[in-house]
C-alpha cells in the first residue's frame, strides 16, 4: 500500500515530465527533417535560445503582467470579501446586487476593455481594473456561497450562547468560508492573468509599460515566430506559478482541519 | 452536600414550566399540540417516542432556539432575566452530532460558550481543564475534532456543554449515532457527572434501555401531531452501575416504557394520514 503510493507520487511527476520529452523531441525531429522555416514553427531549441537573447526584453515585460495581474488579484480578493461580507449582512442587499456582479461576470472583457482604457486616463489602472473586472466574480459568490454554509448546530450553539453578529461573523462564519474562498482564489489567479493580458491586447501599450501580450502582439506583426513563442512560454510559466502558489497558500491554512487538504494518511 | 441540594430541588420552583405550548411550523406542519409540563430542577428527564413526535421541537422550544405557536414558557428565571439583561439564564445543548469546529483545538472548541461571553482568560483556561478532566478529555485538549473518534468528539460536546455550569441542559439524542458499547459507557460517565453535581437534564432518545438507566422520569410521546402522552418515575436510586442493568426491576421498566412507547407508535389521530 505504502509501496503503491510512493509509486504513484514518482508517476505523478514523471509521466507528465516523460509526455514533455516525447512532445519536444518529436517537434524539433519534425522542424528539423522537414525544414520549416522559423517564421512558421520555430524548433524548441531556437525558442530556448531567443528566450535567453531576449531575457533582458521578456523580463521586463514579464515583470509589467505579472505586476498587474497580481496587484489585480489583491484588489479582487480585497473587494471581492467586502461584496461578500456586504452580502451575508441581508438577502435584501444581495437580492438587490447579485445579479450586477452576475452581468460583469457575463460579459467579455474584451467588449468592456477599450471603454475602461479610454475613460480610465492611466493606463496602467486601466489594465489593472480590466483584470480586477474579471477575477472579481468566483472570489464573490464562492466567499458569499462559503458565508451561507454554516453548519446548523454550531448556529443554533451561537444563538444560544446570544453571540452578537460581529461573533458569529468572525468566530464562525468567516473560518467555515476559507475553504470556499480559497476554492474560488485559485480560479481567480488564473483569471486575473487572463485579465491582464487580454487588457494589454486591447490597449497595446508599448515602451516601458510594454507587457507580455505586447511583445506577442509585436512579434506577430514583425514575424518574429521565435521570440512570440518565448513570450508564450513565460505567459504560460507566470500562470502556472500563480495557481502553485494559491494552492500552497490554501494548503498552509487549511491542511489542519480541512477534508480537501488532508494528505491521506 | 448533593442530598441537602436535593431537598431543596423538590420544593424549589420548576426549571421551565410549559403551559399549552403548541409549535406549528411556518410550512403547516403541526409539530406539537398543546403540551403541559414542569422540568422540575435537579431531574433527568428523558423524553422517548417515535420518530416525528416532537421531541426535537419540545427540546428547542426548552433551549429559547424556536418561539412556541401558542402557549406559554415560563423559566426559573424570568424575572432575574429580566434585571439582567438576559446574561442570567445558562442553557447548555448538546447536540445529535458533535457540531465541533473543525478548525479549533478541543480546547477552543470547549472555551467558545465562555469566549462568547467575554470571560477573562485565566478564568476560561481553569474552567476549560475541570471540564475537560471531568469529561476524561485532559489529555486531547490540544487535538482537533478529526484526530478523535466519534466518542471522544461526543465528550468534547458535552464538555463544551459542561464548562458554563448550565442550570439546564438539553440532550438530543447525543449517542444516537455511536455503537452500544460507546453508548453505554458515555451513558454511565453522563450518569456519574449527574449523580456529582446534580444539574437539571432533558434527555431526547430512541433507546428504551437509555432511557431507563439514566432517567429521574421518562415522558412518553406520540406523533401526528406530537403530543405528551404520559409520565411516570424511575425509582431507582443512585448511583446505577451495570447491575441496574441487569436487574429484574430494570428489565421491568424496560417492558413497561416498551409497551408505552408501543402504544403511541400505533395511537395516531385520525388526521395523520392526511400530514
């Protein structure tokens, strides 16, 4: 049993790492034997080496999204909570308000980008509000939906004990939402770089403030395959990273008490 | 010490007196009819019927939790509540399931009536140990409610219950989910804490043997609409071992409260069918 779950965590890594291999090698043997040229597939070998050319480029431009997705995802979480919080205070207040978080969830960003860029005069708040715009929503009704799923007795026990609103808040309501908010932080993460990117396409900003989807853009139109290619990885890497880390986050609150974060023993 | 208590509890006045208290719930469901009854202060009352005769509701009527339909209830207290801004009145529940916060120590978990009640610190921590070794849990007060077995989690809600020292404490089915052998001991320290100390219990079960052992007095109830059938004396005294258990005199309340409970099962207004 040991044996089998030690054997399974080895597989876990090595499988996808094993997939990859495959995946790279067939892909610079096809570009290789049949000579397609760089501006159509470039080789993973040339990516690798324009992602270190480049690195003084990227970086920066790494840098600018990951700046405004993260600062995106901490007004989001910020603001998200409160609406929440805001919400459990009455149905009425709820009622009333939902379904407007539901019509800024519902509609692209892409629709509402180039109005936000153009009423918002900097730009960088402007992307940033984009990004916010988009992550807000699963914080919202995952920390609303979290608020509400209070188990009965412990309720009924701070009624009993005549807790105030503020108590049963913050000594019961709020512990038996992290479970969910983190649930919903962890799509927001990834939505909130979503968020940043599609709001740099929109705007195309470009010199110190250029982000990564402005070098895929401009490498697009220059026919710089290779380095649209690097942009891509660093865009996917920062994503990737993101959720690692809000799930370690999640996994450092929770993996005390609760089911979801319980490593089986 | 207890005896001169027990004096004093057969004159003093009861603990909650129901007068025509009635609980039809927004829905249409009639939950209880009129019930007339006295907790009387220092009993282990025990409520047994089947499934749907109230005795849930009567119990949260009991707690303050749920506002009777119709009648009245009146609490040892009433008017010392009043003078005090209703910190006075100390109702404890224990609940079907533990109803622990996962998240908090058993320790937290136990403190949490005494916390909401803004007790100092230093006093919460001794009031916290005494429950807790009363209750045999001295040793787990740093574990979370998932590292303990269903029992343990049991005493920790009846330590939590314990620690405010409740004038009254109310028990729904409290080991209705454990095994018998778990059951049975949880039944004797439950017994023991009372023989000590001799707090006043409403104890809500399914179990005819249950009931016989731990209780003062048993009430027998019946449903559709849930109703007071019948009450009557356990005259056995304390403290009760596993003796009592085996006993011709228990095997005879046993039979006795058996044909009662039988008797309600079958004795359904003629309306029941239409609920």
């Amino acid at each position: 049993m040991n044996r089998v779950a030690r054997h399974s965590k080895v597989l876990r890594v090595a499988a996808p790492f094993a997939v990859a291999v495959i995946v790279l090698v067939a892909w610079q043997a096809l570009v290789t034997i049949n000579r397609i040229p760089p501006y159509l597939v470039p080789s993973p070998l040339l990516v690798a080496r324009t992602l270190h050319a480049d690195r003084v480029l990227l970086l920066h431009s790494l840098a600018v999204t990951l700046g405004i997705a993260l600062t995106a995802l901490a007004l989001a979480t910020l603001l998200g909570v409160a609406m929440a919080l805001l919400f459990v205070q009455s149905r009425w207040i709820e009622m009333s308000l939902f379904p407007y978080a539901i019509l800024l969830q519902v509609t692209p960003i892409v629709s509402i980008a180039p109005l936000i860029i153009i009423w918002v005069h900097d730009t960088r708040a402007a992307l940033v509000l984009c990004a916010v715009v988009v992550a807000i929503f699963p914080i919202i009704s995952n920390t609303t939906l979290g608020l509400r799923s209070v188990d009965r007795g412990l309720l009924d026990l701070f009624r009993l004990a005549r807790a105030t609103r503020w108590q049963t808040l913050w000594r019961l309501r709020v512990p038996s939402a992290l479970p969910y908010f983190f649930g919903g932080l962890r799509i927001a993460s990834g939505l909130a770089l979503i968020g940043a990117v599609v709001a740099e396409f929109v705007a195309g900003t470009g010199g110190q403030g250029a982000g990564l989807a402005y070098q895929i853009l401009l490498a697009g139109i220059q026919l710089n395959i290779p380095r649209l290619f690097a942009a891509l990885v660093l865009i996917a890497a920062a994503g990737v990273v993101l959720f690692a880390a809000t799930v370690a986050v999640s996994r450092l609150s929770l993996s005390r008490w609760h089911e979801s974060e319980l490593t089986p023993r | 010490m207890s005896a001169s208590h027990a004096t004093n509890a057969a004159s003093a006045a009861p603990v909650a007196a129901l007068r025509g208290v009635a609980k039809t719930y927004d829905n249409g469901t009639r939950a209880l009819a009129a019930i007339d009854l006295d907790v009387r202060r220092g009993e282990f009352l025990t409520l047994v019927g089947p499934s749907g005769c109230g005795k849930s509701t009567l119990l949260h009527l009991l707690a303050g939790l749920t506002e009777p339909s119709a009648g009245r209830i009146a609490w040892w207290d009433d008017e010392a509540f009043a003078a005090t801004g209703g910190r006075g009145r100390r109702i404890a529940f224990v609940f079907q399931a533990p109803t622990l916060m996962p998240w908090a120590t058993v320790a937290k978990n136990v403190r949490l009536p005494l916390d909401l009640a803004g007790m100092p610190r230093a006093a919460a921590d001794a009031a916290v140990a005494s429950a807790l070794a009363r209750v045999g849990l001295a040793t787990a007060a740093r574990h979370l409610p998932r590292e303990l077995s269903g029992g343990m989690q049991m005493r920790a809600s009846i330590a939590r219950a314990l620690v405010t020292e409740p004038d009254l404490l109310l028990m729904d089915e409290p080991f209705g989910a454990l095994d018998e052998f778990t059951r049975q001991r949880l039944d004797s320290e439950l017994l023991s804490l009372w023989t000590a100390q001799r707090f006043t219990v409403v104890f809500v079960t399914h179990s005819i043997q249950e009931a016989v052992f731990l209780s003062t007095r048993v009430a027998v109830m019946a449903a559709h609409p849930g109703r007071l059938l019948d009450t009557w004396p356990v005259e056995e005294p304390f403290p009760r071992g596993d003796a009592f258990r085996l006993s011709p005199a228990f095997a005879a309340y046993a039979q006795r409260l058996s044909t009662s409970v039988a008797q309600a099962s079958a004795d359904a207004l003629p309306d029941s069918d239409l609920r």
